[in-house]
C-alpha cells in the first residue's frame, strides 16, 4: 500500500506540473503561443518566427519529409540535402553491386553530372499549417455514433481539401491531433528528382552495426547526401536531364563551433508516432503480451540473415537493407519493453487512473460522462489482445516468408483474369509485377528462405491457437506428421515462384492458364490460406475494436485535459511537422555508470575489430587519425568529436532530422535514441530519455578530408 501511494504521488506532481524539460513534440505554428518563452529561457537566442513563419521565410522551408518515413534538411543555397544514411540506405542499395559495392565502398559524385538519379524518391515540403477544426466539426453531433462520426468527418475533410486545392497549385490533407479533438490542414509541395550526391562507406555510416544500434555510447556517421532538381520553371518536375537545382527559399546556416553540455538544442522534423495518453491496459498489452513474440520472431530471422551474410559478400549486399528493417524495429522493442518494467510504467499509469476515476466520480455530470471509460478500455483491450497477437504472426511469421509474400503479389491479378473483373487495368498490374519480380529476384537468395520458413512455421503452430492459425498447418501435422523442414521443402520444390524465367513467362502472356497454374502453387496457397483466417477471424474483429478504442481515446484525451486545465499537452506524434527542444547531456543508463555527452575519433579506434565487418576501420580514416588531420572541424580539446546526446524528445521518423543550436545553426543530425530511453513513445523519463546525433563536424570531416569531396563543403555557409 505505501508503494502505490508513493507511485501515486510521483505521478500526481509529474502530471500536474509542467513536462519535463525535454518532453513534448511541439506544433510549430504554436511555438509562439505555448513554447517561445520556455524555450528563450533554456538558451534559445532566436524567435519562434524564425523558426516558422508563413509571412517570410523560415526555417520549416529547409525541412523536408524524406521518401516516406525519415526526415531531411536543406544546407546550401544549391538544393543539398542532408539526411541519415540509413535513411538513404535504400538508394545507396539499389545502385550498389559486386562490381560498384557503394554500400562497402561509399559512393561520392564529383560533379552534379556524377548524381545518381532515384526513381520513385521523392521529398515533401510544408508549405504552411491551418487550423481547421471548426470546419472539421460542423455537423458532427454528440449523440452520433462513431461510425455517424467519422463519415462525417470524412466528407468535411474532403470538402475542405477540394475547395483549398481549386484555387492552389499545392496539395494537401487534414490530420487529427490530439486524438481526434483537433484538426489541422497540412499544405504541401513534393519534389520528384532527387539525386544521390554522397554516402560514406557502411564501415562509416553504419558502423558499429546492429550491435550498436540503439545504443551509446555510439560512433557512426549516420548520414548520406542528395539534391532536389527542379524544372527550368523552378517548380517540381519529373526526372528530367536538363532538370535544374532546387532554390530553396531557406537553408541552414552550419555551425563548427560544436556543442558543450547543457547548450540548449532543438529538433526539427517529422516524428512518426507517439502514444504519450494510452491507459494501462494498451501500456500492458504492448511490452508483456505483443514486444516478446515479435521480439522472438524477428530475432530468429535475423539470426539466419546473419549466418549467411557472414559467409558471402554477394549475399550480404543483397540482404543489407532487409536485415536493417528487420533489427531496427527488433531491438528497438526490446529497449522499450525494458523500459517501461524499469520505470514501472504500468505502475504509473494505473496510479493515475485512480485519480482520473476519482475525479470523474465525484461530479455527476462528469461521472455520466467519464465515468465507465477506464472499464470499458479494459474490456476493449481484454478482447484486442489475443486478435493482436494473431495479426503479429500473420505479419512477422507468415509474410515473412518471402516466397509467400512474393506470391501473394499475383492475387490482384489473378483474380482480374479468373473473374474477368477490371481488365481494364490488367496492363497496369502486369507493369507493376514486372518491376516487382527483378526487385525480388535481384536481392533474393533462397536458401535463407527456406530456413526462415521452417523455423518461423514451428513458432507460428505452437503458439496460436487453431482457430487463428490458417489451414495449411493441418496438412503440416497431418500429411508431414509436424515436420516443418519437409514440409518447406515440398513447398520450395513445388512452387514455380522461385524460378525468375516462370514469373516473368507468365506476364509475357498471363491467361486462365496461367491463373490455375498459380492457384494450384504451393506457395500461392499458403498466401491464400493466410489470408483467409486473416479477413475471416482477425481483420474485421481487429477493426471494431480499435474503432471503439479510438473513440474511446478522443473521449479519455478531452477528460484529462479538462482534469489538468494548467497543464500544457503536446499532441502525440502523426508524421506532421515538430519541434522538440532540450539540452545536451549525459545520462546515468544504471546504478554508478555515466554517460558523457559526447564521443569522438578516439572511441572509432578503441572498438576497432578487422575480424568483425561491423568494426572493420577504413584505412584512410586510420590514416587521417594517425595525424591528427582534422582540420578546423577539430573540437576545441584538440579531438575529433563524432556524435553527442541530449534530452530532445524524438522518435521514429526524426530520422534525419536537423539538430539546432541557440541560434537555430546546425550542429547535428539527429539518427538514434539511447536504448534505455527507446520507451518514449509511450512514457517519457528525463533521467535517461536522450536523442544521438551525429556532430556536424564529423559529417564535414568525411566529405571533406577522408572523400576530397571538399567542393560540396564549398556550397555550405559554415559559421564559426
């Protein structure tokens, strides 16, 4: 009892005073309003105008939403763009191969002529920000159902974009905030030629590997560069050759000065996801029912990538960007999942629902209201839970069996053919699978399939039950009496889909003979079965109660802002636009371990292991560190700083996001979380909870002494 009073306590004075120093993703539009005085007292020497402004120009015109999930920044006047490399990990694989290895071997063009060109790559700018909740609203009645609800405003949504979109020549769409309580129209313009400009090799901008990744201290020089092309008319264009770059109507000004601990720093990008207001029946769901399986479905695949990578080169390359997918979401689950037991998360949470439903039942009207809320998200999340676990291994065990998944790729087409429906888009389906097979068959290598499917099988068939499980499983125990391995090599032996010439002869001349041939495939069937057990006893289910959960949410995030009316709340992360700001520091990750805030060349050279790719050294750098050759992008203490950590509040998708200092100078890019703090997308903790960014000076380092790509340091506005 004195444990959940003292729980209690803790949780009362952290919720009803302001956030800590460091917590919050912050709308730029209203940095002025709620952020601007905090902010200026934490250091910051500039206005919240020059950071977002629709009257001149700013800095939210240099900031872009790189691909579809990783943020860039501008830094010259040219249209460079920085980002991480692993963001740009794609592009730098697909025009790598054994003979140009620029994953190995980094790549730089010592021209514009020399740019490689991405099809398909593009980069998103926002233009400007409007609050439209009250358009959004009209007509929404509060007796009217969710479903009612969210037609409603569905239709004003497109109401409000197709009136916008008449009379401009930008796009846009709404986004909920605040868990549906708000709304806000987001305009934007996307570039389509963006070029790759440089990469460092992977011993550089990936090294320490999965090993490190999530960690600190960290020694990576996380980032890649390109350049936005325009058409001669300066407004976004297709590819094309006589394409010019981009003016921007801002870029960041570079600081070489470096960062001290405790500067104030800020962050500027498009965090993906947070879920900050979950009750703690989600909070439990997440780390101790659906964090282990996935954790342990991901980490058998990644075990067997790995063994073969380590045998061939040729291998490596292909599987280099999957086994990155693959680790990043895997240990980033296992951080968070001890973070949360650590900082007795579900504790916290429950303490505060105490008082949440305290407050709601000593009111009538409140008590009408809110009162039966917490019950029914613990019976929502009760029938949600098992349905998760199902959907987790239909997506991280069934489809991850790449065989599969590339067969499920024919269905649509299948299905056109076989019911002679939308034949009209038949060409257009058979264009798009014709790209698909050379994607697939370039990085394929089968052998890792077929162990993959065994091993992920056997987990799939002993932890559901049968009624989540497809139908497959019982010729596995039937007709294969449980053996996994016989029945993935019947499967193997039997599909026409591992054969490159048999899928690309079917779209040369793709008929209903084709259509029963693939019906009648093995690995086809497997699709089919996981697909129906998905649509008929997961899909369906799954929907109507995270619709209910939604509401549920948009109900429960209204009450605790009325219940905290002096309390400041920052909408969860939506792939909008954000500012996050805190300080540079160092960390305590366990009882008399610190962390200092910075690392540098020095830490390259102490975890350095020729016999282990990940800590395999460059011989240029070596040789650059062997004297001290740092030039002015030296620290003052003489050594070459690498990266640093701080307090600002990031999550997935601020992946390349510029990191700023008082005067709104880069300094850093931001491409990692400390692993004791990876819980903050669903709780924040100030005493560990800290951003990595790669120091700007090293990325300078590399262009400059260890490529001779000085030219492209030449474009930049360095500032002392």
């Amino acid at each position: 009892m004195r444990i959940l009073k003292l729980i209690t306590l803790v949780v009362m004075l952290s919720f009803q005073s302001h956030l800590f120093a460091g917590e919050g993703m912050w709308i730029p539009m209203l940095l002025e309003q709620y952020n601007e005085k905090e902010m200026q007292e934490m250091g910051m020497k500039i206005s919240a105008e020059d950071i977002y402004s629709i009257n001149h120009s700013s800095m939210k015109d240099a900031i872009v939403l790189f691909g579809r999930g990783c943020t860039g920044e501008i830094i010259s006047k040219e249209g460079l763009l920085l980002t991480n490399h692993h963001c740009g990990f794609g592009q730098i694989q697909k025009h790598s191969s054994v003979e140009h290895d620029y994953l190995t071997n980094g790549f730089w063009a010592m021209s514009k002529e020399e740019e490689l060109v991405n099809p398909g790559l593009t980069v998103t700018l926002m233009v400007e920000m409007r609050d439209v909740s009250e358009q959004m609203m009209a007509g929404v009645e509060s007796d009217m159902s969710q479903a009612q609800r969210s037609a409603r405003l569905k239709d004003n949504a497109k109401e409000i974009v197709d009136t916008f979109k008449k009379d401009s020549e930008y796009n846009a769409y709404i986004k909920a905030f605040y868990k549906g309580n708000q709304y806000y129209m987001i305009i934007t313009e996307t570039f389509k030629d963006v070029r790759l400009v440089g990469a460092p090799p992977s011993n550089i901008g990936k090294f320490g590997g999965d090993t490190d990744n999530w960690m600190w201290p960290r020694h990576t020089g996380d980032f890649s560069l390109f350049r936005i092309y325009v058409g001669k008319d300066g407004k976004p264009a297709e590819y094309a050759e006589d394409n010019i770059p981009y003016q921007p109507k801002y870029h960041f000004p570079i600081s070489i000065k470096g960062v001290e601990e405790d500067d104030f720093t800020f962050v500027f990008g498009y965090p993906a996801r947070t879920n900050e207001y979950l009750p703690s029946y989600a909070l439990k769901m997440i780390t101790e029912d659906l964090n282990p399986q996935k954790i342990k479905l991901r980490e058998t695949r990644l075990e067997i990538f790995n063994t073969y990578s380590n045998k061939d080169p040729e291998v490596r390359i292909k599987y280099a960007t999957k086994d990155a997918r693959v680790a990043n979401a895997w240990k980033k689950w296992i951080g968070e999942k001890g973070g949360i037991q650590r900082m007795k998360g579900v504790e916290i949470k429950q303490a505060y629902e105490n008082e949440f439903q305290t407050w709601a039942d000593a009111n009538n009207s409140r008590s009408v209201t809110y009162g039966k809320l917490l019950p029914e998200f613990e019976q929502a999340y009760t029938e949600l839970t098992p349905l998760n676990e199902a959907y987790d291994y239909y997506k991280e065990a069934g489809l991850a069996i790449e065989l599969v998944k590339f067969a499920g790729y024919y269905s649509k087409l299948v299905n056109m053919v076989a019911d002679e429906k939308d034949l009209d888009k038949k060409d257009k389906e058979l264009k798009s699978l014709e790209n698909r097979n050379k994607a697939f068959f370039k990085d394929y290598h089968q052998p890792i399939d077929e162990e993959v499917m065994a091993a992920l099988l056997k987990l799939y068939d002993n932890q559901l039950s049968t009624d989540l499980k497809p139908a497959f499983f019982e010729e596995i125990n039937s007709k294969f009496n449980g053996d996994y391995n016989a029945y993935t090599d019947y499967v193997f032996s039997k599909s026409l889909f591992t054969s490159q010439e048999t899928v690309d002869g079917w779209l040369a001349d793709f008929d209903k003979k084709a259509v029963k041939k693939i019906q009648k495939d093995p690995a086809y069937q497997m699709f089919i079965g996981l697909k129906e057990v998905y649509e008929s006893k997961i899909k369906k289910q799954r929907e109507a109660l995270n619709f209910t959960l939604d509401s549920l949410q948009r109900i429960y995030m209204k009450a605790q802002m009325e219940m905290e009316p002096d309390k400041r709340f920052y909408p969860d992360a939506n792939f909008t636009l954000r500012v996050t700001y805190g300080k540079v520091n160092g960390y305590h990750p366990q009882d008399a371990v610190y962390y200092k805030h910075f690392t540098t060349l020095d830490g390259i050279m102490e975890k350095e292991d020729p016999d282990v790719y990940d800590y395999v050294v460059e011989d240029r750098l070596k040789e650059l560190y062997k004297n001290a050759d740092y030039g002015k992008y030296a620290d003052k203490d003489g050594t070459l700083h690498v990266a640093f950590a701080a307090s600002n509040h990031t999550t997935g998708g601020n992946s390349g996001s510029p990191v700023l200092n008082a005067n709104g100078e880069l300094v850093g890019v931001n491409f990692d979380r400390c692993w004791e703090g990876t819980m903050s997308d669903l709780m924040y903790d100030p005493n560990v909870c800290r951003n990595i960014s790669i120091d700007i000076r090293y990325f300078l380092f590399i262009v400059d002494k260890f490529a001779g790509a000085g030219y492209l340091v030449e474009e930049m506005d360095l500032v002392n």
